[in-house]
C-alpha cells in the first residue's frame, strides 16, 4: 500500500515489441539452445549455431520458449521535460554548490536523493522518487540505536547525510515528484536535523 502511494496520479504506458525467442532442445542434463529472432520488416529467423534459415511465424508461435526478449517502443515524439530534467539532474550532480542560489537557508531548496538522481541520468525509467535515507525496520533501527559503536553509522544512515542529499530547487523538486511520484520532501530544516543527528551518534560512539 505504501509502494502505491507513492506512484505519481498518472503513469506512462510503455509498450514492448518481442524480437527474439530462446528456445531449449533436449531435456534436465542436456540440450542445445536456438533463437528465432525477428528483423526488420517483421521477418522471423531461426539461428542454430553458424547456420539460419527463415522461419514463419506460426512455427515461432509454437516454439516452446525459453526466454522471451523484448525491446521497448519509443515514441515518435520526444519528451523535452524529461530531457530537461535530466541535464539537470546531470548539472546537480555535477556542481550541487550551483544547483541552488541561497544556500541551504532559503524555503526555495529541497533535498533529493543522489543515488535516485544517477538513476534519472542513466536509466530510461528511473521510478520512483526513493528519497528516504533508509528504509530499514523501526523496530531494528530503535534496537541499533542503543548500542552505538565507535567510528560505525547507525543502520538508519548507511552513510553521510551531506553526501546521500544533493539540493534542488523546491520547484524543479515539485516537478520530479509530480512527473514520478515518492518522497519524502526533505526540507532544509529536516536535512539540518538529520546532519545534526549523525553527528551526535558519531560522538556517542566515540567516548
């Protein structure tokens, strides 16, 4: 239930287009593998090896497949949004000491996730927005947080809050949020409170 609420109201449709079928011949302790693979203009192909020969798609229907490859359609039109995004999500990244005017302090700076934002960079469908800096078990974070250790992060934390965070500006934060939808917001208030916090564990730990 958590998981859908944080997907955004509406969700792109992508569509898949099957272009090749692995099929095993032989049984549990042996056997050969072939494809059908399908080329441009819709033909279809059996590949055995070194050797191919066309095949119809009636024969690539009833195949027993192993594996089935699909390739995803683009559309004819190109998403300027999500090409804007994306290069700045690469300029945040880049230089987060730009990516906001005002510092911390101002109510125009959020936080996201540095790891969500590769992921923006690099993947063709990043998901949703993962912004919690863990999402371990309350119960196992309140039990590791009575036996600090010295020099370790609390499970909670996994790592430095000032790397994990990168600041945006809150209105491209509201854009990402209502183009994939997650969360949380982190506001610098918060992300001041979440520094402050590791570091009072970190000196807990070093006594």
């Amino acid at each position: 239930d958590y998981a859908l609420q944080l997907l955004p109201q509406a969700l792109p449709v992508a569509s898949y287009a099957l272009f090749a079928v692995v099929v095993h011949l032989g049984g549990l302790h042996g056997g050969h593998y072939v494809a059908y693979v399908r080329k441009a203009g819709g033909h279809w192909f059996l590949f055995d090896d070194s050797t191919f020969r066309p095949a119809s798609v009636e024969e690539v229907q009833a195949s027993e497949a192993y594996l089935l490859l699909y390739r995803k359609q683009r559309g004819d039109q190109p998403d300027p949004e999500l090409a804007s995004l994306r290069k700045k999500a690469l300029q945040w990244l880049q230089e987060p000491s730009r990516a906001v005017e005002g510092g911390e302090e101002s109510s125009g700076v959020a936080y996201v996730s540095r790891l969500w934002l590769l992921r923006l960079c690099l993947c063709e469908e990043p998901g949703v927005i993962l912004n919690e800096i863990c999402y371990c078990d309350p119960e196992a974070v309140r039990g590791a947080a009575t036996m600090p250790r010295k020099g370790v992060l609390p499970p909670h934390f996994h790592c430095s809050v000032e790397s994990f965070y990168v600041a945006i500006p809150v209105t491209d934060w509201k854009a990402l949020v209502a183009r994939f939808g997650g969360g949380p917001a982190v506001t610098p208030q918060l992300h001041r409170q979440l520094v402050e916090r590791q570091r009072q564990w970190i000196a807990t730990g070093a006594h």
